[in-house]
C-alpha cells in the first residue's frame, strides 16, 4: 500500500544534440505505457524560421547549432523530464550501438569491457535497474556471453540493437503514471522511424571500413534506409537495414578469485588462479525494421512495425594459469610469502605430490583452459498500434504485440591442461609477474590432458502485450484526464545441456584421437600473436605460451562418435519464470499547454504481478517423491508461486518563473523487479574455483521512493544552463549471500581440502562450494546532482558539457553495484557549411560491479575520448571518419581494495572511414 505522500522535486536534463524533429512535448495523442513523445516545436529565429519546412507542423532541422536549438526549446517546453538523442545525432556520433550513444547524456555511464558498450547505468544504480522500452513497450532480451546466458539479467543488451535502426532515444529520469514501470534508475524508449514523418521519397545509406587495433584487421559495416509515402500523406512504408562485422581481440592479465591462506600466512588472502588470457571473437551483426503507417483521416492511425536484430558472436577464449586453490588445496605450500593489507603479494606455490592408481601425478599448481563458443543473440520485435481520436476531441490508444529474443552457445569445445608443480608471483604492479617450475608454458605435453567437455547453453525470453488508454480533454484548471490499462505474459528460459566427466572426456583420454588417448599436442597449432600483452607486460608476466588450435579443438570433439557427444541435463542451471502483469492508471494533467505559468500531471499507477519459478534442488535422497535420477545426481523439480500488488503514485510540477527560467519538482514511486535468475531455484556452479550463484525465488522487488528538482535557464534560443538534484530513498536492495553449500564433482584432479571421494571408479566427488545466494539485505539511498551546460562559443564553435555526482548507499555499508561517484562528459564541435568535426571525452570514477567467484569485482576509473569528422563533398554525399578510445584505455579491476588485482585488459582503439549518402 502507499506508505507516504509525495511532493518533491523533479528533473529534465538538457536534451543532448537532437537533429531532427524531436520529441517530448505531451499532446493529447501521446501512446501510452511511454512517457508523452509528441512533436517538439523548435523555438522561432529571427525570421521565423529554424530550418527546412518539411510540413505545416513538422520542422526538420539541420546541423548541429540547429538540432541544439531545438532540443533546447524542446527541454523547455517538455512536461516529461526526458533526454533526448535523434537519429541525425547518432549518425554522427562514433555509435555503432544505442548504448555507446546513451553514454553523451547525463547520469548514464557504460562499460567497455570487451571494448563496446553493452548496457548503461542511470543516474548511480545497476544495469539491470533501468528499464528499455522499444516503441513504449518492454523489449525481450537475451545475451552472447555464456555467464549472461545463464545469469538471465532483466538489462537490456543493446549490443543486439545497432544504432542505425534507431529514429531516437528518449530517458526518462523521474516517475510519471502513464509511463511503464519496472526501473528505479529511469527508463529509456527506443523510438523507431515513421514513414509519413519522413519526405515522399528518403533514402539513405552509409558504408565504412573498420580496423580494430588489437586484432589489426579491417572489417566492413553498412546500413541503409529507404522510406516512401503517398502523394496525400496517408499511407507510407519505411523499410531499413544493418550490416557490420568486426574481428576483435582482447588482451587480459587476471586474477580469478581470492581464498584465505594457509597457517603460516595467517590465512591472509591468496590469489585463487592467475592467468595471462587472450580473447578473440568474430562479431557479425545484421537486422532491420519495417513500419506500415496508414492514416486516412485526422482522427485515425495505424502503425504496424515489424523489427529483428541478430548478433553473431562466436568467441575463443584461452588463459594459461597458476592454480593456487588447488596446490593448496591438496595440502601444499605457500613460502617466501610478502602480506601487504591482510593479501599475500608475492610468494612461491608449490602442490604437494599425489599419484592415482597408476602412478600418475594429480596434483596440480598449473592449469590451461582453451574453449571456443559458437555463441549468438537475437531479437525479433512485432506490434499493431492504433489510435482514434473521437469528435469531443478525446484519444483513444490501442497496441498489442509481441516480442521474442534467444541466446545461445550453440557449441563449446573445452580444452583443459594441468601440471604439477610451483609457481613464483608477484601481483604488485601493474600487472602480475609469474614464472613456472616444473612445466615449460609452451611445450604442449608438459600439460596433462585432463578435462574436456562439449556443452551447450542458453535462453530465451518472450512476452506477449497489450495496452489501453484514454485521454480526455476538459478544459479550466484541469486540462485533460488519461486512464489505461495494461497486461503482459512473460516467459524467460534458461538450459544447459552438458556432456558428462565419463561419457566424454574419458573416451578421450582413452581411444578419443585416431584410437588412441587424446594428449595436449594434439589440440596445439599455431602461436599467440607476437604482441600478445605488449602494453600491459612487465618483465617477469607470461606473454607467450602453446597455442590451442581452433581447427584441431573442433575437429577432434565434435569429430567424437555419437553417442560419446551425447547431452545430459544439468539440473540445478536449467530454469524458466512466467510472469504476469495487469495494471492501469490515472493522471489528471493541470494547466494550459504552451502557455506560461504553473503545469502539473498528478497520477497514480497500480499493477499486480503473478510469478511462477521453475528449477530443480539438486542432491535430494532418491527415496523422495518426484526425484529424478542424473548423471549429475538426483534431482527434484521445484515450482514457487506468489503474487503481489503495487501502488505507484507520481506527482510532476513545473513553474515558469520567468520567460527564460523554468523551475521543476517531482516525486514519485517506482520499482524494479530482479533478476530473473535471482527468483528461481537454481545454482550455477564453477568447478575450477568451487564457487557459484544461485536464486531464491521468495526474493522482494526493488521500491524506491524518488524526489527530484531541477533550475533551468534559457538566456537565448542557443543556449542552456542546468541544476537538478535527484534523492533515491530504496527500500531493499538485492545483495550477495554467501554460503557454503555442497555439490557433486566428476574430476581428476580435486580439492582435497574441499572434495570427498564418493566413486572411485566415477571419480564422483562432493565438493564444498562457496555459492552467494541472492537475498534482501538492507535499504539505502541514492543523491546526485548534474550540471550541464550547452552553448555557441564563437562562429562555427560550439561545446556540450555536463557532470554528475551520485552518492549512492546502503544502510548496511554494502557497496552499490554500478554507482560511480563522477562522471563527466564534454563535447566540442566545429561546423560549417561543408565541415564538421566532434570530439566527445567521457569519465568514470570507479565502481563496485559485483560479488564474482566469492570475492568483490570493482572497476577502476576509466576514461575514453572518441571523434568523428563529416565532411560534404555535395548534397547527397559525404565522407565520414570516426576514432573509439583514442585514449587507448585499459580497464582495471580489483577486488575490493586495490592491493587485491583482479584483471588490466586492453581493447586497443578502433578506426572507421567511409560515405554516407542521402537522397
């Protein structure tokens, strides 16, 4: 129930460089389920003009000063606090994808972790706390990455959705009841194009060349569209496309994990696994979007859009290791220790010897795993919307549709190597320096054999939709009253299909190459390249070690009979959730539009959601009813059901104090429902450090209340100056619980201080895990403040600048993932005629991302300065250049302070060039 009333403040930030018409300001045609997106009328020039007349109420404008000044003038007349990013500017940008574009607005920060932009964080909160609509209603996601396959994360993977498809972005930074629910950070509508807002005939097309600098190859990428619409401007159809493809590398120096230590190191943190790891993927992205729109009259619309996006994203990870856990694991030794802050820094490892049956070492100290992924991510998007407008001028709005995603690692050969041994490291520099005893890092049969499987994995998610609303006019103080409803049926699934240690790997080590055992040789091939880590190594770090052929990986596991690639479920990482929503709302809108004074929208939202969770408990006694007997053990499928309601009041209130300064408050209620793979009952398990996650499927949504204020100044039509303060009061955050927890292993080389021998013959042990369940932990609070400004300094010069500060903080003193303190963002630009040059600059302070692998993951501050350049040969072409990390950032992690690294990688900076044509 509604716990308290709300008056508070409210913010619109400055609409960032949008360049043709853009929207925000509410109009009685508004869709609903999105904050209103109506056409924004630029402000007047001197003669009555702010560009090219493309219509009797339509205004295309042109260049940057122009698409400045009307963003400017869209701020200020908006009654929805939105930010506002149009196709014209994303074109110009450096953006290959809609979140490397959201990052040039206030309040939002990225990661490039694999050197793009794959989601965004909104003003101090995680990823998974902003809610992305495509048309103003929900996107189904899914990932390429095989740990967010399974993570099942409500964040949208923008990766999926390239940015040429995009007509223009809207974030929304403050509650309001006809606007969709389910992000406390705010939410972000993708606006794609409408034909009969576009000339009789539009087509435009680029093509460029890409070079990535760490793979040192050149790529192509293309995109297109083409938009038609009768003579009477009633019927139009807009077809677009994408194309672009680009071979990356990532180097990496790691530390996968911490773990006490032993006695005579006073069980001071030790480095779990210490790798030098290269990855290299081949990226392909294509899709495209059509859009019907049929108009035959003032009073109706139909629009019926059709999108799909496919990112191809098949990958090849390797990463040569010291294996601390399990030398010490199996009783051995850590000497010449050095301990700075409770963390042993330097030291020599050493495993203790132990032999099988057969006389063979299974200790380790050293380990090599090499796995390709043919992995991929799409989307497919479809809905009808209709809107009639009744003869009393009310506005009756219509849309249902439905959207569908899938990722999956469709393959996985693994390859693992291990060696007894010891290891020297030092990890207080920049980079860790590792030297080996006992196995020569490029001799492919130093390295035992030792694992292999063949998994596969993924998701999928799928929701079906329909909204309702109605906005009335009356007239008076009040002008207009708007109701709707909504319902929404949500399937997410995860799976895991996996090869067993029995069925797989030992008919390998037995007949599995040629009839003969498989040995480490017979995957090598190749060599690292030569610049492997040339701008993180230090004399001392591990740059070269045996190459593990794709080809050969391949060739030899899938090459296996049958019956030996056989998939088995893997019960606790196989899960789905429904969910359903139905809801409604009512806002009574005061004021009079376009006229100076005193606005508000006064609304309150209801929605009741019922959720259902499918997953399996692993390890339960076979007597018990409905258990299911396993290769990996005997399970029993688990169904939880609950429900529950929620009441979302918004209140928006804004002032014209002058005609050129504008104060606003706000406040509002909002939540965000987790993760998806939080509220099930699953585990998901990582073996080679003994750690992983797991749901509870009686975990509480997020609520926060939000009290938001804002000082906008408006000297001329060119310029902006802003103050906004934001307050988060969130009543629950979802932390990281660890437990230990027991679980079945098939291996060759166990943990003993961890793994107790349950079949010899299996070689089935059950190993203590560290698992951190996901649970409530305490409240806490965000408050922020952006400043912005956007100005014509001199002639063609002109720059866009805004900084946010967000303190954001738990009651408990937990670190809050995705907050960075500072971020600031600064844009210069030059434009004339025939020219035009940006440079655009973003900064992160550092952040705390995550609970990984038992220990904090954090983030050091990063920074990056990006470019692009367009220069006009003739009406209809240009030539186009444009520069990403001209800063050749690395990214730096650690765990929790400093002194514990986790990871330094190098993405290396990427180049385009090309034309753009427009007719």
């Amino acid at each position: 129930m509604v716990r308290r009333l709300f008056l508070a403040a409210s913010v619109s930030t400055a609409a960032v460089l949008a360049a043709t018409a853009a929207h925000a300001q509410t109009t009685p045609n508004t869709p609903t389920d999105t904050a209103p997106s109506g056409t924004i009328k630029p402000a007047p020039s001197d003669n009555g003009s702010t560009g090219e007349a493309a219509g009797q109420d339509d205004v295309v404008v042109t260049g940057i000063r122009a698409s400045l000044e009307a963003s400017i003038e869209a701020k200020r007349q908006s009654s929805v606090i939105a930010d506002i990013i149009s196709a014209e500017d994303i074109g110009k940008f450096p953006d290959k994808n809609v979140a490397e574009a959201l990052q040039r607005v206030p309040g939002i920060v990225i990661n490039r972790e694999f050197g793009e932009g794959e989601r965004v964080s909104l003003r101090g909160t995680a990823p998974n706390l902003t809610k992305t609509l495509v048309n103003g209603h929900g996107i189904a996601t899914a990932d390429w990455f095989i740990l967010d396959q399974q993570a099942a994360t409500r964040s949208f993977n923008y990766l999926t959705l390239p940015a040429e498809i995009v007509g223009q972005l809207d974030v929304y930074k403050s509650p309001q009841a006809d606007v969709e629910e389910g992000g406390i950070g705010g939410a972000i509508n993708v606006h794609t194009r409408h034909p009969l807002d576009l000339p009789r005939w539009s087509i435009n097309a680029a093509a460029q060349a890409v070079y990535s600098e760490r793979s040192d190859k050149f790529d192509p990428q293309g995109s297109g569209l083409i938009s038609w619409k009768n003579d009477a401007g009633t019927f139009g159809v807009l077809v677009g496309g994408v194309y672009q493809k680009r071979r990356i590398r990532r180097d990496g120096a790691e530390v996968l994990g911490y773990q006490a230590g032993p006695a005579n190191v006073g069980g001071a943190q030790i480095p779990s696994l210490i790798g030098s790891a290269l990855f290299q993927q081949e990226r392909e992205r294509y899709g495209g979007n059509v859009e019907l729109q049929f108009k035959p009259s003032d009073n109706l619309e139909i629009v019926a859009t059709g999108l799909y996006s496919r990112f191809n994203a098949s990958n090849f990870n390797q990463n040569f290791m010291a294996w601390g856990s399990n030398a010490l694991g199996g009783g051995g030794t850590v000497t010449n220790a050095t301990i700075v802050d409770d963390t042993v820094v330097k030291g020599t490892v050493t495993s203790r010897p132990a032999v099988d049956a057969n006389g063979n070492r299974t200790d380790r100290a050293i380990v090599y795993d090499a796995i390709y992924r043919d992995a991929f991510a799409e989307t497919w998007s479809g809905d009808l919307d209709l809107t009639y407008t009744f003869e009393g001028d009310g506005v009756l709005h219509l849309k249902g549709g439905l959207t569908r995603a899938r990722g999956k690692t469709a393959n996985q050969p693994f390859y693992e190597g291990g060696a007894a041994g010891s290891f020297t490291f030092d990890i207080t520099g920049r980079v860790p320096q590792v030297s080996f005893t006992g196995a020569d890092p490029t001799v492919p049969n130093n390295l035992n054999f030792d694992f292999s499987s063949l998994h596969q994995v993924g998701n999928t998610d799928k929701e079906k939709y329909a909204y309702v609303d109605f906005e009335q006019p009356v007239g008076g103080p009040i002008s207009s009253i708007k109701v709707g409803g909504k319902y929404t049926d949500h399937d997410r699934n995860a799976y895991f299909w996996a090869t067993t240690y029995g069925g797989f790997y030992l008919p390998l080590v037995s007949t599995g190459c040629a009839g003969r055992p498989c040995q480490s040789v017979d995957f090598a091939g190749g060599s690292l390249p030569d610049d492997f880590l040339s701008n993180l190594a230090l004399p001392g770090t591990l740059t070269n070690y045996f190459n593990v052929d794709t080809g050969k990986l391949q060739s030899i596991l899938n090459g296996q009979p049958a019956e030996t690639r056989a998939h088995v479920l893997n019960p606790p990482e196989n899960y789905s959730i429904n969910e359903k929503t139905y809801g409604g709302y009512i806002m009574v809108k005061v004021g009079e539009p376009q006229v100076q004074g005193f606005h508000a929208n006064i609304g309150l939202r209801m929605i009741h959601t019922e959720q259902t969770s499918r997953g399996n408990q692993l390890g339960v006694p076979a007597a018990t009813p409905g258990a299911i007997d396993n290769p990996f053990g005997t399970y029993l499928p688990i169904t939880v059901k609950r429900e529950y309601t929620d009441f979302l009041p918004a209140v928006n209130v804004w002032f014209d104090l002058t005609q050129q300064l504008i104060f606003r408050l706000g406040a509002g209620r909002s939540i965000a429902r987790p993760d998806y793979t939080d509220i099930v009952p699953r585990v998901s398990l990582n073996p080679g450090s003994l750690t992983g996650d797991g749901g509870d499927p009686n975990v509480q949504r997020y609520e926060s209340d939000d009290y938001n204020a804002s000082l906008e100044w408006y000297p001329d039509r060119e310029t902006i100056f802003a103050a906004a303060l934001y307050y988060k009061n969130i009543a629950s955050y979802i932390v990281n619980r660890t437990d230990q927890e027991i679980f079945p292993v098939q291996t060759g080389t166990p943990n003993l201080a961890r793994c107790s021998l349950v079949n010899a013959g299996q070689q089935l042990y059950n190993c203590l895990f560290d698992i951190n369940r996901r649970s409530n932990g305490s409240g806490g609070s965000n408050f922020g403040v952006e400043l912005q400004a956007s100005r014509r300094i001199w002639g063609p010069f002109g720059a866009v600048v805004n900084y946010t500060y967000s303190d954001a903080k738990s009651d408990s003193g937990d670190p809050i993932p995705g907050n960075s303190k500072h971020s600031l963002n600064l844009t210069g630009y030059f434009e004339n005629d025939w020219l035009s040059l940006r440079a655009s600059y973003n900064y992160r302070s550092a952040f705390f991302i995550n609970i990984d692998r038992a220990s904090p993951l954090n983030q050091g501050s990063t920074d990056s300065l990006d470019a692009s350049a367009n220069l006009k040969i003739t009406d209809y072409l240009s030539l186009t250049a444009d520069a990403v990390n001209l800063t050749n950032t690395k990214i730096l992690q650690y765990a929790g302070t400093e002194t514990r690294f986790r990871a330094r990688y190098d993405n290396g900076r990427i180049f385009f060039a090309g034309i753009r044509v427009k007719f």
